[in-house]
C-alpha cells in the first residue's frame, strides 16, 4: 500500500472502528500538498482552514471562527492556536487530524516562498504540535518521499524557539 493510500484510509470511520477508536471525536483534514502551487504558507493554512469547515458543518462557533480567520488578509499561527483552542472549548477530547501528503512540497523554496520563510513556517507548524496549550487537539501524519531530516534544511535550534 503506497503513503497517500495510508493516509486515505485514516478517513474512513470504519478504519477508526476497527481499532477501539471514536471517530466522532476527530475532525480529519487530509491535504496533499502538491496541490497548493506554488506552495505558501498562507495558501496552505487557507486550504486546511476551508476542508476543516466542510467537516464542520453543524458547529456554527467553529464555522464562524473559521470563516472570520479566512476573511483577513494573513493566517497567522496565533489564528490557528485560536481555532484548536476553540475545538478544545467544546470538547476536551476533540481533536484535529491533519494528514498531510507530499509535505516535500514545504521543504521547496520557490518565487513566492524564500527560504527564510520555510525556515519560518516549519518552525511555526512544530511550535503548533507541541504547544503545551493546544497540542491535546492537534494531530498531524505527514508523508514525504525520504525521511525528512534528508530532504529539510539544516535547521539550527533557534529556529524551534520562534513564538
């Protein structure tokens, strides 16, 4: 089975069933991020942001959150952190599941993303996994064709202390 059939299965309720697992208390976003061209960060928050309100349908707080960070001009990640902590407010136990394919895609500077603002995202979107505040409701599965200390930068530690 190939990384991004992996990660599909991941959305079936019934993969979730079969081990002991509460679909309902998951929201899933899988994103291949080969489809954001060219990558940005702005246009891959955008992306997450308009698939998790498909999955948020009947939650009108979380829509209307969601719709308010969608409408400003940037994403940041303290508009994120607001999000998570919002899905925490509701639900102790609810989660985001972000299945992220091709996330190589990140790892590429190209016109519109310099390296420097790589270096920022990754950063950014690790800080958001082990945020002592929001990670109980922040899961993310990424793919990439090699392991991603082969294909990332050399990143120093200073760039996983950005806030």
């Amino acid at each position: 089975m190939g990384k991004s059939s992996l990660l599909y299965l991941l959305t079936y309720p019934e993969i979730w069933q079969e081990q002991g697992q509460d679909y309902s208390k998951s929201f899933i976003v899988y994103l291949n991020c080969t489809d954001i061209n060219p990558f940005t960060p702005y246009a891959f928050w955008k992306e997450i942001l308009i698939l998790l309100k498909d999955e948020v349908e009947d939650n009108d707080e979380l829509e209307a959150l969601i719709d308010e960070v969608l409408e400003g001009e940037t994403i940041e990640k303290a508009d994120i952190r607001r999000i998570l902590k919002k899905i925490g407010q509701q639900d102790q136990d609810k989660f985001l599941l972000l299945l992220i394919d091709d996330y190589d895609s990140a790892l590429n500077p190209n016109v519109e993303y310099t390296e420097v603002e790589m270096l920022a995202f990754l950063s950014e979107f690790r800080n958001l996994a082990v945020d002592k505040k929001v990670r109980r409701h922040l899961r993310t599965i990424v793919t990439t064709f090699r392991r991603l200390n082969e294909l990332g930068p050399k990143l120093s530690r200073k760039w996983f202390t950005l806030v």
